[in-house]
C-alpha cells in the first residue's frame, strides 16, 4: 500500500487541500469570463482568488509537514 499524504493526512490538511482545489479553480473561471469580456476588473478579481486559493495550497503544506514532524517524533 502507498503511504501517500491524502491516506496520512491530517482531516485539516485534506480540507485545506480541497478548499485550495476549489478555490483556484473559481479563480481560474473567473479569470477567463473577464478575459473573454474584456473587463479588466474581473480579471483582477479572478486573480485576487486565484492567490487566495495558493494561500490555501501554502497553509495545507505547513499543516502537512507539521503532522509529519508530530509523527517522526512521536516514533522516537
């Protein structure tokens, strides 16, 4: 079996993954609906998600790698 960090996540870093998932993907929609209409303001807005959503990414990343130092401690 693969120990990979979904199975061994934490339940705060599978909700930070998926929220980052979900949040950068309605960036990107966002994005794109401002692009094709050339609104400028939208696509600015879309942007503003799209770091919202890799903040999301960034803060599951910490969250992981702070559940696998508890770990490596606790086998110690």
């Amino acid at each position: 079996m693969l120990n990979t960090p979904w199975e061994t996540g934490s339940d705060l870093y599978r909700r930070l993954v998926v929220s980052a998932l979900v949040t950068t993907a309605i960036g990107i929609l966002i994005a794109v609906v401002g692009a094709t209409s050339d609104q400028r303001a939208v696509v600015l807005a879309g942007i503003t998600v799209i770091v919202a959503g890799m903040v999301c990414h960034l803060a599951g990343m910490v969250v992981r790698s702070r559940d696998v130092r508890r770990r490596l401690k606790d086998l110690s």
